[in-house]
C-alpha cells in the first residue's frame, strides 16, 4: 500500500513539475536580454514613432496598437523594421490630398421627401436670390463677403456687383515670409499729431440731402453737377429688397427648405465628427507650439465700460481713494467735490468696498432685462461712479477710465495671443462728440496693438428730442457722420479724430429691442429732416440710414486711400424677425 501511494505521489509530483515547466516556458528571456532592457527600448522607439510628425495619424494608431503586441526582442526588432517601412509608404501616399486621409459619407438615389420637385427648386431660386441680395449690400458698402457663397454663386452664373473702378487700388501685400509676430512700433501711432505730416486736403464739400451725405468737388459749389459718383442704395431699393426678404421669411416652402438642409448639415456634421475626431485630434498635436491657449483669440463684443473684471475694478478703485483723494473729481450745483467727499456723501470707505458691495456682475436676471443690464454698469448702485470711473467724458477729461483700460491693455500684451475689439459709443447729441472721444484716446495715449475699437450708436432720438437736444433726426446723422466726411476730406481739420480713425474697424446700433415700434418703415415713411415726431425711428430706418451714409464714407475713404468700416449691428435677441431683415 505504501509503494502504491508512493508511486502516485511520485507521478503527481512529476506531473506537477512538468506543468510548472509549461507555464514558464513562454516567459523566459534570454540571458543576454532582460526585460528591463527590453522596456526601456520598447519605451524609447514607442517615444520615437509617437513624436515623428513625418507619420500619418493612421498609421502612429497603428504603430501604438502594435506596441501592446511585442514581447521579445525579435519582436522589437520586427517592429524597428515595419515603422521604416511604413514610414517609407507613408511619404509616397502623401502624394494624396489631405482632406481625403478623411472618411466621407457618400449619399446617393433619388430624393423622396414628399415634396414636388418643383417646389425646391423654386425654394432654392428663392435662398439663391436672398444671398445675391446679401451679396450686392455686402459688396456695395465695400465689405467683406463670404468667399465660399459668392464661388458658389459664380458657379449658378450670376454676375456680382461690378466695383471695377477701384481695381486700381492696391490691396494690402502679403509676405509669405512674413513674421508670426506683428512687428513692434517703434514709435506710438499718436505721436505725430502734428497737421503738415497728414494727407493734404482734397478740397471736396459735403452737405446732408435726405438723410444721406453728398460729397462734391468743390466746397462753393455744391450742385448735382459737381457731385461725386459715390454709389449706395436709394430708398425705393431698399425697401423693395426689404419687401423681398420680409416675403421669403414667411415662404412656406421656403421655410421647410431651409430647416431640412440646416437639418443635414448637422447631421452630416456630427457624422464627421464621429468618423474623424481621433484624426483631427492627432492632427492638431502634430502642429508644434500651438493649443488653445496660444492660438490668436479675438473677444469681438466687450464694451470698453466692462472690458475689466470686478476684482480689477475693485483694486483700481481703491487704489484712486489711496492716491488721490483730494482731487476734484465731480461737479455738484456748481461746487467741486473731491474723490474722499464723493465717498463720504455715500457713507462708504475703501474698507467698505467689495466685489459684492460693487454688484456689477450681468447674473442670469438680466437676461432680456435691458434695464437691469443697464444698471449694472453702475458700481454700488451709483451713477456718480460710473461717470467718474467708467466714463471718457467728465470733470476728469476721463484720466481714470483711461488708465484702467490700460491696465487691461497691458494685460492683453503679456498674454500675447489674445485680442479684443473694445466699444465706444457716439451718440449723435453734439458735433464735437468724436473730437472729444479721439482727445481722450490720444491724450491719453490709449492704443495697443492688440486692441481695435467699434463704434456703437444707441437709437435713443426719442429720448435727446424729448429733452431738446435734437430737433430732428437728421440732426443727429449730422453729429455722427459729417465729422468723420470732413476728417476724411481734410484729416487736419480734426487731427486727433484721423490718428483715432486708424484703429477704428466699424460701427453698431444699439438699444433694447423688445420696445415696441409704432412706425412701419416704408416709402411713405417721413425723411430724417422731416422725423419730429415723439415715437422712436424703427431699426430698419436707423439701420437705413447709418448704411447709406456709412457707404458713401466707404467709398470716400478709398478713393483718398484710408481705410473701410464694417456695419454690425447685433440684433434678434429680443426684437421682432424683421430686425435680422434689416
């Protein structure tokens, strides 16, 4: 009994030893190669592949996929072998274009959507007609259009709007060498504010005929005969055009036409998405020194009033109470008040101020609050302060408001790759108000490089003709356009208003569209010498009104080889359909 149990311990110990040699056959490494060695190079060639940028992102998946699978040096080295070769494909397919490295999705067959043929292709005459519209104010005001839509016009065979006359001027030339960097100034662009340096004057005269700017080419004689040839859309164009669009927005057909195909492009979008976003991910890593953060942004709706954060205003304003307190800062029934007498009448020390005191954050109960969103440019609640801190015209010639932009200039500077387009606003009360904006910019030297400025122009007549400030509309296009025609005309007529210009990109009209508007703007509509009645100008007669005569400047400003403005006004938050018409 005893040899048969030693015999069966005997072959249970032998099978026992034959299965522990089975299971550590396959990972046993030669002497010469152990596997601390085999990672380390199997680290190294993967850190190799993952940073060549010559490899197509396909095939660095594949290589890295490949990696999990090698577990010898014989293997290793098959892997060295294969990345040369597939190296060696990769540049012979490069040959290929590289928007077809991507997958696409191909639809093909008759189109049964249950609507007659006929009726899109009349729905598409329709959207085809509305961009030739979009196309022809674009272009006549000398503003930039999609170059996409207008070859896709040109391939229907429309004929754009002939501008020939000013093939002549050169457009701005572009280096291919040129730096990343802007190049730095070596002077400030405001140094030379002195008249003999500007352009010579063009001795044109200019005189406002129905709203809209004439220019002619002499100042004593200012007829039909000596008028320029400064092309914009008369009345009865516009509102025909208007009539157009107003019809097609209510276009049944029109309308399921153009839901369906925005409908597709989603969703042909998200199928992209989900065929390519590992490829376009590895593509963007391939771009050295770019990501989020160091590619150019640009902020393009800040209001220079709120263009800083609480925390910087908060600092800022404590820092004025420190340094100057005894300065006269405000004028109260006659009797200047100092910035420490400012603080008292409101019972408040620096101690006292905070983000929270400030209260000039726009939270979510200002959305389609325009009263509330106003308000909040007021720091504490008190209007006093915003005209003092916030404000390029006061008692102060707006030295604080200045200083603190700076400051938030400077920080753009340091962070490089950002930019912002910073508004101002004109509001057509006097004539002198550009010439006191430009002052307060040059005096103070407000300018860099990574700041643009966009003029915006609230539609408040009702409220300056209530008060007596304007007698009519067309006085208030007067003090917004006629400065900006004679500093055209003759820059050292204004000549901080020409250096200001320069860094000035265009205009906006502003002002709380969910009021109510009591005037549909038609022919029969009364002209802007005419307009003095007490009820507001609809949007589409401001927005009429500013384009024609921002046109005419256009084509004033080129002809005299100035630069162009842009017209942006934002609309369609709160307002009616027909404003996004306009």
């Amino acid at each position: 009994m005893e040899e048969k149990f030693k015999e069966i311990a005997e072959d249970l110990f032998t099978r026992s030893m034959a299965e522990n040699e089975m299971r550590s056959a396959p990972y046993e490494f030669p002497e010469d190669s152990p596997i601390e060695q085999l990672e380390e190079r199997r680290h190294r060639l993967e850190r190799q592949i993952s940073q060549d940028i010559k490899l197509e992102p396909e095939i660095l998946l594949r290589a890295k996929q490949d990696f999990m699978k090698i577990d010898s040096a014989a293997d290793l080295e098959l892997m060295v072998d294969k990345s040369l070769d597939i190296v060696d494909v990769g540049f012979k397919e490069r040959e290929i274009p590289m928007e077809r490295e991507y997958q696409r999705v191909s639809i093909s067959g008759e189109e049964k959507c249950g609507v007659p043929f006929t009726d899109l292709v009349d729905a598409a005459k329709c959207v085809v007609k509305a961009l030739l519209i979009r196309e022809k104010y674009i272009n006549r005001s000398m503003q930039t259009f999609c170059k996409t839509t207008a070859h896709a016009l040109q391939d229907l065979g429309t004929n754009p709007l002939d501008l020939g006359i000013y093939d002549d001027v050169a457009e701005t030339p572009v280096d291919a060498d040129a730096p990343v960097h802007p190049p730095v100034s070596e002077t400030h662009p405001y140094d030379n504010q002195d008249p003999s340096n500007m352009p010579a004057d063009a001795g044109y005269g200019c005189m406002m005929v129905g709203g809209v700017m004439h220019v002619y080419n002499k100042r004593t004689n200012m007829d039909k005969s000596t008028e320029l040839d400064l092309p914009y859309p008369d009345l009865k164009e516009y509102i025909a055009d208007m009539n157009v669009m107003m019809s097609l927005i209510i276009n049944g057909p029109v309308k399921s036409f153009c839901y369906r195909r925005l409908q597709y492009l989603s969703s042909k979008f998200q199928m992209h998405i989900l065929l390519n976003e590992m490829k376009e991910l590895a593509a963007q890593k391939k771009v050295p020194h770019r990501d989020f953060y160091n590619i150019r942004k640009v902020d393009t709706h800040i209001h220079a009033s709120s263009c800083m954060n609480q925390k910087h205003l908060l600092r800022f304003i404590k820092r004025a109470m420190k340094k100057y307190p005894d300065e006269i800062v405000h004028v109260e029934q006659g009797c200047g008040q100092t910035l420490r007498e400012v603080f008292e009448d409101m019972n408040l020390t620096a101690y006292d101020l905070s983000v929270d005191t400030l209260d000039m954050h726009a939270d979510r109960n200002t959305f389609h609050r325009f009263d509330k969103f106003n308000s909040k440019y007021n720091p504490i609640g008190e209007s006093i302060l915003r005209e003092i801190f916030i404000k390029t015209d006061n008692y102060v010639e707006g030295k604080y408001f200045a200083h603190i932009v700076k400051e938030v200039m400077s920080d753009l500077e340091e962070s490089k790759y950002q930019n912002s387009e910073l508004r101002l606003s004109i509001y057509g009360r006097s004539r002198d108000e550009w010439d006191k904006l430009a002052q307060w910019a040059v005096n103070h030297r407000v300018y860099s490089d990574n700041v643009r400025w966009l003029i915006q122009v609230p539609r408040l007549f009702d409220v300056y003709h209530t008060k007596k400030q304007l007698a009519n509309y067309q006085e208030m296009l007067e003090n917004i356009f006629m400065p900006l025609f004679e500093v055209t005309i003759n820059p050292s007529s204004h000549p901080e208003l020409h250096l200001f210009l320069d860094h000035v990109v265009g205009f906006d009209s502003v002002d709380d569209e969910s009021k109510p508007e009591h005037h549909i703007f038609n022919l029969d509509s009364p002209l802007p010498a005419n307009w003095t009645e007490e009820d507001n100008p609809p949007y589409s007669y401001y927005l009429y009104y500013t384009y024609a005569n921002m046109t005419v400047l256009n084509h004033l400003r080129r002809r005299r080889g100035f630069h162009t403005f842009v017209l942006r006004p934002h609309c369609g938050e709160a307002g009616p359909i027909h404003h996004l018409v306009s």
